[in-house]
C-alpha cells in the first residue's frame, strides 16, 4: 500500500510533482504512466525516501520508507538500471545488498534463478547489456521479498521473452496479494499488464481509474469497413455521431456506429460489405488524448530552414 | 535466458517466512555490507596491496640511503658536500613509517574514490534505499576503511621496521623497538592514515564527485602546506604559526620521535588530526542526511 499526499518536488523554479495524491492498493497490478519528465521518477524516488518532498507525504504500509526497520522487506524497488558499482559482479551486489538486512545467500542465489541472471552472475555488472541490467535491478527488488514492488520502467531494454516474463512477475506478484507499482511511458505495456492506472503529466495526476474505465471514457469505438461503395455507406449511415474516415478508396474507419448497425444499413442499402472489423479502442488513443496538453517535451517537425537547404545543396 | 521463473514456487514462500523471520537493518548488518563492497572491487583490493608494497619498500630504501648518508659522512672527503643532510642517526627511528606520505596519497584517494564512484555509477541509490536512515551507511563506510587504513598502516610500518634492520646492521644502526618512540611511531603511522582516510571520504562525501574530490584532498594535505610556507608565509606572522594546525603538519607530528621546541606533540598532533577528520565527517553526514540522494 502505497499513499501519497499532496505531494510535490520543486527543483529551484522547475516543478517536477505538483501536489499530488493518490493510493496503490494491494492485490493489482498498478500502473503509473506518463510521458518523459512527467514526475514518475522523481514521484518513485520520493517513496523510497530518496528525494525529500518540498511539500506533502507519502508513506509505504503506514509508515514513511526511512522509518521501517527493514526497508528491503518492505518494499523492493528498481529505480533505474544499473544503479550498481560497474566493476562489482552481480552475485556480489546482492550479496552486500542482502547483507543489510541479514537476508542469506540462499536468498540471493534463488533471485539470481529467477531473474535468470545464473550465467552472468559472477561477471562485472559494467559488461551487461541494459536488459541484464534490468534482471539485476528486479532481482535487488525481490531480496528482500517485499510486501510492495516499485518497478520504474521494468521493460526498458529487455527482449521480447524479457517483456513477457516482467509482466508475467508483477501479475503473479500482484495475484499474491502484494502491491505492485510499474511505471512506463509505453501505453501499451500498460494496457497488458496494470488493472489500475495512475496517469501523470506534467507533474498533475490526469487520470486515477480502472484501465477499463479510462479506456471507456476516452476512446471511442471505431470499425473498419471495406465496402465496394463507401459513399453510399456513408450516406446510409448518416446520423447524429455518426463520422467516418476515409483511409483507402474502399476502406472507411467509422465511429459512432458498432458493426451491427453498420451491417443493417449495408443490408438495407444492398451495399457490398467484405470486411467489418470492431477496432478496440487502445489505450494509446486514451493515453495521448488525456497528455496531449501535459506533454513537457512536444517533438516537432523541423521546418525547412535554409540552412538545412544549404547543406542539401552541399551533398 | 530461457529458464526464468514467473511465480514464486512453494519454496520460495518457505525461504520467504525464514527470511522474514530475521529482524532489520542494523549497524553490524550494515558493517558487513561496507566489507563485502570493499573487498569486492578488484582495482580496490589491488590498489590497497600495492600501498602495503610500496610503504614497505619505502622504508627499505629509506634504510639503504641512510646508510649511504652515513658512510658518506664518516668519509672527511665527500663529508663538507653533505653538510647540511639530517643527522642520520636521528632520521633511523622514523624509517618504519617512511611510506607515510606515499600511503596518505593513496589511501586519501582511495578513500574518496570508494564513496564518490558510489554517486558515479548509481550504486548510491542502492545503498541508500537499503540503508535510508543514510548515516549508518557512511558511518560504516568510513569504519571499514579507516580499520583497513591503521591495518595497513601500522602494519606496513612494522613490516618496514623488520625489512629496515638487515639494511641498517652492517652500519650499525639497527634498532630495537623498545626503542624510545619507535613503537608509538609506528602506531601511529596506522593512525595518520586512518584520520586520513576518514578526512577524505569526508570530503568524497560532499564533493560527490572522483576527480573534485581527490584534487581536494591532495590539494589539502600537500598543496596548502606548500603555500602556506612559501607565498603565504610572507603576508601575516600568524600564518606559519597556524600551518601547525594543517592537517598534514600535525599528522607529521604524530609520528615524530623527537619533537622540536614549539612544535605539536604526538597527542596534540593526533588531536588536531582527529579534529580536522570528524568536522569534516560531521558535516558530510549532516548534508548526505538532508539532501536528495
């Protein structure tokens, strides 16, 4: 259980959390998604007592992070890959971190198996390769066999059986009844993994919903029709909320209507119709629609500056 | 990479209550953690074995020149170009020790590499959300390594001591260590270097940064003295008499055996010494403890 606040992190002008409160709740997986430079980070290290709040609290199971008696079994968090010496092998990270605690070395060797870090474990951490890294990191977050898991971007440069094994572990550690909180700016990751979201933008909390409920409210049902004559669909289609796009000269995306209705009046117009496709709306749609004005870094299409003509010219 | 487990097995939720079962963090918990970072870095572990090999074979040529200096005293001849060198027998008793300025380098920077690579490479973070209350973790930082830094010290000395008399003996300049002093010199030569050590990683500690905070030290323990008795010294009459007081000045001291008029003591040498190492230790824990990590 997770708690936080009214919480806010001010870096000299720059406010990277402003204010904000919000629960993680045992049981399921909750995810915490926002775009770069959004807070998440600054918010996941302000749990765990490494920034200090410049106003508001957040405890973790009742208490702030300093003051449990055993931190590790508390909560176990992977901030950010590699935060290890680069020349300590793996085996002995964990095994100073474990130390702390009194955790034995069975302990480790058994987070080493199931972060499958066994072939590397007695190698230098400085030679891993940023998934490695990641086990590394999961695998200091398990030690401890805590009651609360705080991943920051867990999927960030693993291979796809990675992908699928972090999600694997934080549904499995969340059906176990303990509290699981895994950040991303990667919607759809989250879509897969989290019950729960918590979505972030420019340090406000946008969104605090069950991921059904956010993706409900904010994406819209769309089909995809191909039809031998969309004008004529359309126009058998024409009603209040009713729009349609369209993306080829026989395939429309059409929302506002679901496929039965669109069926119905392709009968009733005797309309060729050869594929209906219900788009489920994606988390993507609901994620950019609710950060669209949150987003701290917009990319930008660069305008033709005569520079840029210039060095054209040079080739 | 293929064999990875998803959900913890029944073993694993055994392993779990007996785990469980063991309290928190404590310091010696903690202590034990220091020891094994320590002695699990290579470049560490070597840098450590070459300061022992280096400070005993200081003392070795140190002995070897002494002996020269003599021979070439007793000599009428080449005796008026060596006018002006030290009395050789009253530079014998101090061979021991005589890598101690060689052994300060090295373990200052040694001491500030071992914190300040800890905001280098992100280890921090763990170390701190291990160990959050923050001060017991530098504190046992700083224990593990000032115990390392008399170790070695001491018994870098001592070995030097035992290298030094078969050096000294044809020139009859061997020496017991019953000798008046000898005994405390060597100590101390374990002493200065944990002080040392301690004032480094202090300063590692604030600077959080390899390179800024190993030119501090250094610039500290031997460029001060150096500016304070050329340009310095020159500007006010109280300077020269408060270089007494730098850091290296009064490690010098505790490890002299005869102790010139005016000049600090063996004990206010260490004074001094400890009092530049815990202000520095005092402060650096106050700040680790406030900022962010």
């Amino acid at each position: 259980m997770i708690e936080a606040v009214d919480l806010s992190k001010r870096y000299g002008a720059k406010t990277a959390v402003d204010g904000i409160s919000f629960t993680v709740k045992p049981g399921r997986v909750t995810g915490f998604l926002g775009p770069n430079g959004a807070g998440k980070s600054t918010t996941m290290r302000m749990i765990v007592g490494l920034d200090n709040p410049s106003g508001g609290d957040v405890r973790v199971n009742g208490k702030h992070y300093a003051q449990h008696s055993a931190p590790l079994r508390e909560v176990g968090a992977l901030l950010d890959a590699k935060a290890v010496h680069t020349k300590r092998s793996a085996y002995n990270h964990l095994r100073a971190m474990a130390a702390t605690h009194g955790i034995p070395n069975s302990r480790v060797r058994e987070v080493i198996e199931m972060t499958g870090l066994g072939p590397v474990a007695k190698k230098r951490v400085g030679g891993f390769s940023l998934g490695m890294g990641q086990r590394l990191g999961i695998a200091c977050a398990l030690l401890g066999d805590p009651h609360t898991v705080i991943l920051d971007e867990p999927v960030n440069g693993l291979d796809p059986e990675g992908v699928q094994w972090v999600r694997h572990l934080a549904k499995g550690l969340a059906a176990e009844g303990r509290t699981v909180f895994l950040s991303s700016h990667l919607m759809s990751e989250m879509a897969l993994t989290a019950d729960h979201l918590i979505v972030i933008g420019r340090g406000r909390i946008i969104a605090d919903a069950p991921i059904s409920e956010i993706l409900d409210g904010h994406g819209q049902s769309r089909t995809r029709v191909r039809t031998d004559n969309p004008a004529e669909l359309v126009r058998a289609l024409a009603a209040d909320g009713v729009t349609s796009q369209q993306l080829e000269p026989e395939l429309l995306e059409i929302t506002g209507a679901d496929s039965r209705r669109i069926a119905e009046a392709a009968l009733a117009g005797r309309i060729l119709v050869y594929e209906l496709t219900p788009l489920q709306a994606s988390l993507e749609d609901a994620y950019m629609q609710l950060t669209t004005d949150e987003v701290e870094y917009h990319s930008h299409t660069l305008p033709q500056s005569p520079a840029g003509t210039g060095a054209e010219e040079g080739r | 990479m293929a064999h990875t487990a998803t959900a913890p097995n029944p073993e694993h939720t055994a392993a779990r209550r007996g785990a469980a079962s063991g309290p928190g963090v404590n310091f010696l918990r903690v202590l034990k953690s220091e020891w094994i970072k320590v002695t699990t870095i290579p470049s560490t572990v070597i840098m450590l074995t070459s300061t022992v090999v280096i400070m005993v074979g200081l003392a070795a040529l140190f002995a070897w020149q002494t002996t020269v200096l003599l021979d070439l005293q007793s000599n009428p001849e080449m005796a008026a170009q060596v006018q002006g060198a030290p009395d050789a027998t009253s530079l014998v008793a101090t061979i021991p020790g005589s890598g101690l300025v060689f052994g300060q380098l090295l373990i200052g920077s040694l001491a500030v590499v071992l914190i300040a690579s800890e905001w280098g490479t992100g280890m921090i973070r763990s170390t701190m959300v291990a160990v959050p209350k923050r001060i017991p973790a530098l504190l046992a930082k700083q224990l593990v390594f000032a115990l390392i830094a008399f170790v070695l010290g001491a018994g870098s000395a001592f070995a030097g001591y035992f290298v030094a008399q078969p050096i000294l003996a044809p020139s009859e300049l061997a020496f017991g260590l019953d000798t008046d002093g000898v005994l405390l010199h060597i100590i101390n030569t374990g002493s200065v270097l944990a002080l040392v050590a301690v004032l480094a990683m202090s300063i590692g500690t604030l600077l959080r940064n390899t390179a800024g905070g190993v030119v501090t030290t250094i610039g500290l323990l031997f460029v001060v003295p150096i500016l304070v008795a050329t340009l310095l010294a020159g500007i006010a009459d109280w300077i020269p008499d408060a270089a007494r007081f730098l850091p290296s000045s009064a490690g010098e001291q505790m490890v002299a055996i005869t102790i010139a008029d005016g000049a600090l003591t063996q004990g206010q040498g260490a004074l001094v010494l400890t009092g530049w190492a815990l202000a520095l230790l005092v402060v650096s824990l106050i700040v680790t403890r406030k900022r962010d990590v």
